[in-house]
C-alpha cells in the first residue's frame, strides 16, 4: 500500500499542500489538467520555488480570472464540482472538503448551511487549492494519507469579517479531535483551506513505518521566527512488521500503540481515546441479497472500519436494506464515491461522531500450523487476546485442517505467551 506523512514543520494551507504534491512528484502538467474546466475564471496559474528561512520548497500563485464568481453558497460550488470533468472519487473528496468548511463556518457564524456563503475560501485560488490536492492524491496513488500534529499561532488576522483572532474561529472547529501544538508566535500557521484538507484526506497519526521513496516540500509566503514555513510529503509504501522477527508466544514482544499525546483517558475508569469516525447511512430497496453482499464486500476493502446491514421495511411496502457505514473521516470520500458508483441508491447522508476505542496492538504466536496473527486490546486488568479470523482461516486452508483446530491451538499458544511472559510487559 503506498501510503504518504505530511510532516507540518511550519504549518498548512491549501498551496501549500499542492507545492508538496508538487515537489514529490506529481507533474505541473497534471495540475494544470485538474483545472481547465475552469477556463477564464483563472486568469494566471503559476508554480514557484520559495525559500523560507534559507530552505527550498514548491507554492502555487492563482490569479483571479474576469469570470470568477463572488461569495459562493455551498450549493454553488457542489454543483460546479458536480457538473466537472472530475474522477468520480476526486469529486467527491473536494464536495467533502467543502461540505466540512461550510460546517466549520455555520458554527462559527451561527447560521445554518444553506446560510453560509464563502469568502476568502470560497475565492478561486481556493477552489483550485482543493481540486488540485484532491487530484494530487489520487494521481500519485496515496491510499492512505497520515498527518503530524498541527502548529497554531497567535494574533489576529485580517477578513472579509474584519479582524478575527487566531486560530480562526472556522480552523478551529476543523481541527477538533486533531493534536495541536501552541507555537507561541504571532501568524496564521493553518489555514482554513489546510485544515479542512488534512482533515478529510488524512488520518492523525505520528510517523508511520514505510519504505521511504520520496520526499516533496511544499513552502507557504509567510515567514516564521522559529521555524521554515514548510510542510513535507513522505510518500513510499506501508512496511509491516517481519512476522519471523516477533519472538515467538511472548506478548510482550508485540509493539504497543504510540503515544499521539492527545484525547487521553480521564483514569482508569475511562479507559482508551477519542477520536472521530465518519458514520454514512442510506436505504435501498431495489437490489437482490446478492448485489447487497458483494457491496458490503467491497464497502469493506474501501475500507470501511465496518458495514451493518439490516432489513427494513420501506415505502410501498417493499423489503429493503438500511446499511450504515463507519469509517476514518479520511476514507468517506472513497467509501461514499463507491456506494453512490456501486448501488442503485440515490443519496447517502453522513455524520462525524466522536468514538472512544481501546488501545490496540497486532502481534504473532507460534503454532503447529505457522505464525498466527493475534489481536490485543487494552483493558484494565492489562492486554487481552484473541486470534485474528482471517489469519487462523489461511492456516487452516493452508495446512488442511479445520478452523476450530487452528483456533485452539493460536489460544493454546496466547495462554503460555501469558505465563511466560513479565507480568507487567502483558
């Protein structure tokens, strides 16, 4: 799986990321494709190397064309993403892009949606900062897009509101549940564009384990006392830990989740964090159990974290399917681009909750039939396990014996791990 960490050294904006995208490798030409629907809205759109704090990276500069429509709605721009030549899931990234600022903005405005009319992010440099992201991501074949923590200054910036205090009231809200870090310094470090970016096409995360194959520097205008205006794309693929080189039966040996430093648990009474999942939900009435199997199959490679499906009873009386979806906020895009390609239904409705989950960990046990990948969560008594399905059915069907013996024998292998194991490494 390719897979990309953008590395916020001095913050994000919407140029910004497309500079990185830009400097790993993804062509000016393609940029340029992304946005020739656009036609004279865009009266000049140009790539430039900047310098900041003496270190190199890639910006883009859009001049405003004589066409370019003034303080869109909402409805606005997703009916002119709609209507573009766009890939199917590179429209769908950029209506959830704007869907999350409109949100962001009706918060921090007190309207509703249809209320919400767009001013610097709704200008055309920020629609060409989003379609040009969202098609950067797709081009270079990023799966899974993994984001540091986010650095926020201080200060005040100037609006079409007029002054407004930093970080913006709408980046703010964008960047609940994410790892924040206080600069202390005076300057918008994150942009409400960046933010809404990061959080629909990322995943918080600290630095994942890869095989490193590019490195791409986007550079922002402003300049930092502390840092290099920077922000750094690693991209390569995802490396999995060498199951040969677990220590057999031990759990100790399995790596525990790291510490994000954020949306801790309130004691031992609460264990776990938080974090946010996207919940998608839609009804359909007009397909066999079949299509609904293969859908939920394919809902799951998206990948879905799960896919519930219950029979319901709808209008005319006709027997129908409820299926809800639950995923990482960076992966509805996907998802729902596949149920609206994939299904007969007509619309999909959507919501951000916040989850509490366990601390998880994956590990290995020695069996008679191989290495068999187990499952830990964390609990109050310590770590418990279980084997993986997927894991013991390989084994089985690898080895010509039943589900039921492998399963056994992976628990047989977890209940000595445990007695062998310090008590306090468990």
């Amino acid at each position: 799986m390719r897979i990309g960490y953008l590395d916020l050294v001095g913050g994000i904006s919407g140029d910004m990321f497309v500079g990185a995208l830009l400097d790993a490798g993804w062509p000016e030409a393609a940029l340029r494709r992304s946005v020739t629907w656009m036609g004279s809205e865009i009266a000049e759109l140009r790539v430039e190397t900047r310098r900041p704090n003496g270190f190199r990276g890639l910006g883009i500069v859009v001049e405003r064309g004589a066409t370019a429509s003034d303080h869109p709605s909402l409805q606005d721009l997703l009916l002119r993403v709609g209507s573009a030549p766009l890939d199917p899931a590179v429209a769908a990234r950029v209506a959830a892009v704007f869907r999350r600022l409109a949100e962001a903005e009706a918060r921090a405005h007190g309207t509703r949606l249809d209320e919400v009319r767009f001013h610097e992010v709704g200008a055309v440099d920020s629609l060409v900062d989003v379609v040009a992201a969202c098609s950067g991501v797709q081009d270079l074949g990023i799966e899974r897009l993994h984001v540091s923590s986010v650095p926020l200054g201080s200060g005040e910036v100037a609006t079409a509101h007029g002054g407004i205090p930093l970080p913006a009231p709408a980046t703010a809200h964008l960047l609940e549940g994410a790892p924040v870090r206080w600069t202390g310094v005076d300057g918008e470090r994150c942009t409400p564009t960046g933010a809404a970016l990061i959080s629909v096409l990322g995943t918080w995360s600290p630095p994942p384990p890869m095989t490193l194959t590019r490195v791409g520097c986007g550079a922002g205008t402003r300049v930092f006392p502390d840092v290099p205006n920077l922000v750094r794309l690693f991209l390569g693929e995802e490396r999995l830990a060498d199951p040969g080189a677990v220590r057999p039966n031990t759990l100790g040996a399995c790596a525990e989740p790291p510490d994000w430093g954020w949306g801790e648990g309130e004691g031992e009474a609460c264990p776990g964090r938080w974090g946010l999942v996207a919940v998608l939900s839609t009804q359909i009435d007009d397909a066999t159990p079949e299509e609904i199997a293969w859908l939920t199959g394919k809902l799951r490679e998206g990948p879905a974290l799960d896919v519930l499906v219950e029979p319901v009873q709808m209008k005319k009386n006709r027997v129908g399917f409820a299926i809800t979806v639950i995923s990482r906020p960076a992966d509805e895009p996907r998802l729902v681009a596949l149920l609206l390609s994939a299904s007969p239904t007509l619309g999909v409705r959507r919501r951000i909750e916040w989850r509490r989950e366990l601390e998880r960990a994956v590990g290995h046990v020695d069996t008679p039939f191989g290495l068999i990948q187990i499952k830990l969560a964390r609990r109050d008594a310590g770590w418990v396990a279980e084997p993986e399905y997927e894991s013991c059915r390989l084994a089985a069907e690898r080895m010509g014996v039943g589900l039921r013996d492998v399963w056994r024998a992976a628990n047989r292998a977890i209940s000595e791990a445990r007695e062998t194991d310090d008590p306090g490494s468990a």
